[in-house]
C-alpha cells in the first residue's frame, strides 16, 4: 500500500493511497479460505468445497466486501498515522475504471479540525437580568386563562346569534347528496366568529334563533386534511338548539375547581412557577449570549469551510421556509437574498463558537453520561411512530455521526453551565420588555463581524422586527448565537464509494424513520 500526500493548505488535506492487487489478491484468498468449510455444495461433504469453486460462486460478493474492508482500514490507518481530526466525514474515492485484478486508486479529501487553545476562562464576568414576578402579571394570566375558558348562558329564544354568541347545534353535511364522515354532530357548541369551523359556516349562522333550522351551504379548503373531502362543496342541515351569550366568570375556587386544581391560590401558584420559569429561560438566553460575545472577542481563527456550509444551509433552509409564509413571501425572500453573506458570517461565527466550546469543555472534562445520553435517545425516539422507535435507537448507537448530532446541545450546555459557576454574576432587576430589548440587541451583535465583511455599497440590513415575532431575520435563524454550531465528531470509518457492480458498498444503516405526523 503506497500513500501519496496530495494537498496540505490550511485546514485542507487530500492524499491518494494505492492497495496492489497482489495486496487485494492475498486478502482475497485468506478470506475464501476462511469462509470455505462454512459452504454446502451438493456432491460435497460439509467443509471439503474445493476453493476454486468457492471463488467461482461467491468470488465477486467477497471481492468487493474484501475491497471496502481494505479501503476502510487504509483510511482510518492514514487518519491515525498522520493525527488528523476531520471536521467532518472525508470523501473517498474509489477511481473510476477500477477492475478486478488491478490496483485499486484511493482518493481522500477532508477538512481538519484547526488547532484551538482553550480560552482562559478566568476573570469573566457576567450580568445576569433578573425578571420579578408581579403579582399583576399573574393576574393577567389568570385572566387569559379565564378568556380561553368563557362562560356562557341562554339568551332569550328571540335573541338573534350575532359575533361572539355560542352556539348549539346538530348538524348534518352531505357531498354530492351523501352523508360522509365526519360531518354529523349533535349538541356540538358553535361560537360564531371563533375560526373554528371551515371558512362560510360560523357567517352563515349569524343572525339565527334557538329553534331555527337552516341549510348551509360551504366549500372545503382545498388543502383540507381529510384528501376526499378538500375543495369539495357540500350542504349542511343545521338545528339550532340553543342561542348562548358570554357571561362573565368568576374568578374563584370554583372555577379553578373546572380547571382541576384545588383552589384560586392554587392555580396562581401554578401560574407564577410558569411564569418564573419562561422569564429564568429568558435570562438565561440572555446570560449565554453575553457569554458567547466574550468568546467570540477574543478568537478569530480558520474554520473548516464545510462545517460553515454545513451550518449555513441549516440557517438557509429555515430562513427560506419563514420567508414563504410571509404574506408578502417574494419580498421576503429578496430580503434575506440581499444579507445572505451576513448570514453567513453567523455560522461561520457559531462553528468558531462550538469549537471553542468543545475545547474548553475538553480541557476541563466536562462530559455527557452514558446516562444523559439514553435519556437524550429515548427523548429523541418519541417524535416517530412506536414501531419506528427501537430502530431510531438502534441507528443512533451505531452512528457516531448520528450520536454525536443528538449529543452536541447538551454537551454545549454543560460546558455553558460550567462557565457560568465559574463567572462572577453581579443580577439587576429589569422588566420583561427590557429583557427582551437586551437580546434583540445581542441578536444585532451576532451580525456585526460579517456586517464589516460587507463592500461599502451594499445596503444595510433592515432593522429587525419585535423579537417576538418570526419573520425571516437574524433572531430565528437558531435564535442568534444561543445555539452555537456543534464540533461534530466524524465517523470512525469512512465508506469508499466503489466502481458499479465491482465493489459493493459498505452496508447502509436502516433508512431513517419518518416523523410521525
């Protein structure tokens, strides 16, 4: 086997390795030899196959695994000689023209992890915005909770339904005259106005009395759900039972008691541990971004190019999809069109983050426990369908790619917590708007590297939007810097990809299960 270094430029490797056939020829007939008493020929006796008619039968499927065992080997053994840490999975290359009987030409192009020494992490310092609850917020909740749980009572059997009126009613539906299913109900409550029935039913109820019947007729969304029913027109015999107004609830143990809880105090307590709980994430985003600026001041080093397209197309992909489901969705996507390269400097920043954070994290054996990790496996199995779940899981532990994608934010936040027992905290009392306004402008902050990157001409970023809302911007491609990219472990063994039919490749895993729905 001869290696032949090809390129060495920055972050950049490339080498060519050639395996002989008279290598590829002695492994061939080691392993013929090996597998030979296992096979049953009829006219044999079980283990004396001769091994010419052994190769005769099986020769080109032990040739090929032979030749991916061989190139697999090749490239973890270069990867130990030479001390490299890929960045990500290296491409191999089988040449083409490859046949049986020749030498077998290997290219290996990668990327390597760039040498980072761990920040001192001594001497920061952090501001942590605390948010008070007030009594007045959690009244406010109790108030919401109170509107999406509205009383009603019986109006007068004149009372003619007008917008916010509830409803009860049977109805029937028919398409095409037949009934389908799905479109009967009765004593099915109704409130006018809600969006809750397709487009045109809750209009045509208005103006309805308790005892009135009425045909109505509606045509489903064309994207409705149920495929046999989407754009269909179909009529509805509705009898209205009874004409309901909003009554005004009382805010008491009872109707906490409607809400399963014991008492008013209850649920308030309830409610401000909710509440207390959404603003601590709150500070805490904000503490981590703050953190992250200190990092990122201080380091400004190469990155392998493919972890930054890598994390770019991720920030792309979601940015494209916010965009289309804006009401203006062309000019949206001009928009985030004109600041693609600040865009990218985000994840050129954030994968500069994440290995910062991987070596402090390593110099100060911070780690996942098996434990966490099952837990973050089982955690992540639920989102597919339960017969899916154990073959998710078993994907996992047999990917170290897959693994170590599941494991990264976890470990990221470990190290996070780290820095922060290690940081001198001083806390200030803000309001929640204050809060917010300190992380949009750390948002803003995030892009200012590659704002400088800029040619002078090019027009500024449009100044972003309330954080709270999830237009295409800065704020929601991975919420800023709270997510930097993850140092992802490359897999052990690196799959060639062979000449058609001449080497198989190397078993693919299990295709992903699809998300249940």
């Amino acid at each position: 086997m001869q290696i032949k270094e090809i390129t060495n430029t920055g972050l950049k490797r490339a080498y060519s390795i050639t395996i002989t056939a008279a290598e590829l020829t002695d492994k061939i007939d080691a392993e013929i030899k090996k597998v030979a008493p296992q096979v049953n020929m009829p006219g044999f006796r079980p283990g004396k196959v001769p091994a010419n008619l052994v190769k005769k039968m099986h020769g080109e499927q032990i040739h090929a695994q032979t030749l991916n065992d061989t190139i697999r080997d090749s490239v973890d053994g270069l990867m130990r000689d030479k001390a490299l840490r890929p960045a990500m999975q290296p491409a191999v290359n089988l040449g083409e023209g490859y046949e049986e009987g020749k030498d077998a030409e290997i290219s290996i192009e990668l990327e390597v992890l760039p040498e980072v020494e761990a920040p001192d992490t001594d001497g920061l310092k952090l501001e942590k915005l605390v948010v008070p609850v007030s009594d007045e917020a959690v009244d406010e909740a109790v108030q919401s909770i109170a509107g999406q749980n509205k009383a009603y009572k019986d109006a007068a059997k004149s009372k003619k339904s007008a917008d916010g009126d509830q409803l009860i009613v049977d109805f029937v539906g028919r398409v095409d005259g037949t009934e389908f299913e799905g479109g009967k109900a009765e004593d099915a409550a109704l409130v006018i106005g809600s969006g809750t029935f397709i487009p045109g039913f809750e209009e045509q109820l208005t103006g309805v009395k308790t005892g009135d019947e009425k045909t109505i007729t509606v045509t489903f969304p064309a994207d409705y759900q149920a495929e046999h029913l989407a754009g269909k027109d179909a009529e509805f015999d509705v009898t209205v039972k009874a004409v309901k107004v909003e009554t005004d609830t009382k805010l008491d143990d009872e109707f906490a008691a409607q809400l399963g809880l014991e008492s008013l105090d209850k649920l308030k307590e309830l409610l401000r541990g909710q509440i207390e709980q959404q603003t601590a994430g709150l500070t805490r985003t904000q503490m981590k971004r703050s953190l992250l600026d200190q990092l990122a001041a201080g380091h400004d080093f190469a990155v392998p190019e493919g972890m930054v397209n890598a994390e770019f197309e991720q920030i792309w992909a979601q940015l494209q999809q916010e965009a289309s489901n804006e009401e203006d969705s062309e000019a949206a996507l001009k928009g985030i069109e004109d600041d693609k390269d600040e865009y990218r400097g985000i994840a050129e920043r954030r994968v500069r983050l994440g290995l910062l954070l991987s070596e402090i994290g390593q110099a100060n054996k911070v780690e996942v426990t098996g434990q966490e990790m099952s837990a973050l496996i089982q955690q992540a199995a639920q989102q597919y369908r339960e017969e899916d779940r154990q073959r998710f899981m078993e994907y996992v532990q047999q990917e170290p790619m897959a693994a170590a994608q599941l494991r990264a934010p976890l470990y990221e936040d470990k190290v996070v917590d780290f820095l922060f027992d290690k940081a001198d905290i001083t806390e200030r009392e803000v309001t929640q708007e204050e809060l917010e306004a300190a992380i949009e402008a750390e948002d803003e902050a995030e892009a200012k590297p590659a704002k400088k990157k800029k040619a002078p001409a090019k027009k500024a970023a449009p100044k972003k939007a309330d954080a709270k809302k999830a237009p295409a911007k800065k704020a929601d491609a991975k919420k800023a810097d709270d997510k930097p990219a993850a140092k992802k472990a490359p897999a052990k063994k690196a799959a060639a990809k062979p000449a058609a039919k001449k080497a198989a490749p190397k078993k693919a895993p299990a295709k992903k299960p699809a998300a249940k729905k």
